[in-house]
C-alpha cells in the first residue's frame, strides 16, 4: 500500500463469484439487469456501466457480454499508455500490477512480447493479482525464473473462500499455489465479512499448508463502500491478530472511494 502503481487489468475470469455479499446459497443478479440495459441501448464506455454491491465488482473485466468494452492492444500500445501515465516517462520506482479478471489466463503466453520491450527494461518489481487457481505455463515459468534473477515478483493470491459462490474444490487450489512460490513471493488474502469466512479462511490456510505453503496470510475486510468497510475492518484486524495473520487494508476506499479504475 502506498507505492506508485500502474494497474494492467487483463479481461476474462474463470469465476463468477456471484455469491459475494449475498446470503449464503444465493447469488447476484445486479449484472443481468445491466447486461439487459446493455444489450438495448449500449453503454460506449466500461466507466458508464453502474457499479454494482452484491457479486463481483470487476465484471466489465470478465463477463463477456461487455467484452466490446475492452479495447484488444498490442504490447506496444500498452507500453504507450503505462509511459503516459507514469511521471518521468520511464519506470523509477513503480510497481507493476498485472490484474483482472484472472491474470494468469491465456494472457500468461502475452507477457514476454510486453516484459520484453525496450520501455519496461527498468520495470523492477510485478505483482499478479490472482485468484490462484491457473497452473503456470511451463515456458512461461521459466520466463519468469529468469526474469527474477534481479527483480522482484510478487504472487498476491486471492484464494475464493464458499461466500463467493465457488465451488471449494475449484477455488482452493494449495498444489498450484506451492507452485507459485518455486517463481516469486507469494501471499494469501482472504476477503472476509464473517465469523464464518474467517472459519472458512482457517480451514483453506490449513489446507495450503499442508502442501507446504509458506507465505504470509492476509486478511482483508469486505467492502468497496467507505460505511460497510469502516463497520467491519476492526473485527477483521482483531481476527487476524488472534490467528498470527496479517490485516490489509483497502486504501484506495477511502481515497478514491468505490469507482471504476479504484
Ligand atoms: S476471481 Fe476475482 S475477478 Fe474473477 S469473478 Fe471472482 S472476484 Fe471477480
């Protein structure tokens, strides 16, 4: 928190997660009303689309049907747009987040052709923002291995814990995150509203280190709106202190609030 970032968020998901600040057993239909809306009078830009409270709040990210709202950009293109951002016109001290959607889709396989431009030379440290269930690609791995030979690179992995509308077996992936930390540093972070997400939370680490996990584990209070954060962020500190884990907060909620681009 607090270091000068870009965001690089990639399109698609293998999640829907339409189960988050639901009930328990139900799911979000926010989106459905606004892919109704969209397929009628379309919106012309992802920062139109409403902002949703129940489900994912990175659907324009994944949900194909507003695809049409991300633009497809060459690597060189992207490199223009992260130059126009940054301040200097070069990377100094910034980190790179690479995020979603799921990032470690088939975009695994774009990386290089990106990375390996002459304008993210300097680029010193990445982070995946991943939801820990994609394999490595073996080439893209050892891509990667050498990439770190003296830089930095960061796996931040958001396991999906049953409030999200996963399916267990298909969220909480320990063998493929194992193999995260063969490549870079590696976290888990548990957004958690509950007592019983936090028991959820308890069983997933158990399960992660049982096969030999070793990173730290985050959790992180729900809540993309100022007044449900601020509600639940002491008792999810508290929790975490009893457990030996770490808190994360959510900076960007009280400083740019809950918008598109936050
Ligand atoms: S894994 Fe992340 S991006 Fe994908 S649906 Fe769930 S919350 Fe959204």
């Amino acid at each position: 928190m607090g270091v000068p970032s870009v965001f690089l968020r990639t399109f698609g998901c293998n999640f829907k997660c339409a189960g988050f600040g639901m009930p328990r057993g139900e799911i979000s239909t926010e989106v459905e009303t606004i892919a109704f809306a969209h397929d009628n009078i379309p919106y012309k830009d992802y920062k139109d689309l409403p902002l949703v409270s129940t489900g994912c709040d990175s659907y324009a990210s994944w949900d194909p049907r507003f695809k049409d709202l991300s633009p497809m950009l060459t690597s060189e293109a992207i490199v223009d747009r992260i130059m126009e951002m940054l301040p200097q016109d070069h990377w100094i001290d910034e980190h790179l987040v690479i995020t979603g959607g799921e990032p470690l889709l088939g975009w695994q396989r774009a990386y290089p052709d990106l990375l390996d431009h002459p304008k993210m030379r300097d680029l010193q440290e990445i982070t995946f923002e991943t939801n820990g269930t994609q394999k490595l690609d073996p080439k893209f791995k050892e891509y990667l291995i050498e990439w770190t030979d003296n830089k930095e690179l960061t796996f931040s992995v958001s396991a999906k814990l049953p409030a999200s509308g996963e399916k267990w077996e298909e969220a909480i992936c320990p063998e493929i995150v194992c193999e995260y930390e063969q490549v870079g540093t590696v976290y888990l972070k548990f957004v958690v509203a509950t007592e019983q997400d936090i028991s959820d939370a308890e069983c997933a680490v158990g399960a992660f280190r049982n096969a030999g996990f070793n990173g730290h584990v985050y959790l992180m209070p729900v809540g993309g709106v100022e007044s449900v954060y601020t509600l639940n962020a002491k008792n999810v500190a508290l929790a975490a202190m009893k457990r030996g884990w770490r808190y994360s907060d959510r900076l960007q909620v009280p400083l740019f609030k809950n918008e598109w681009g936050t």
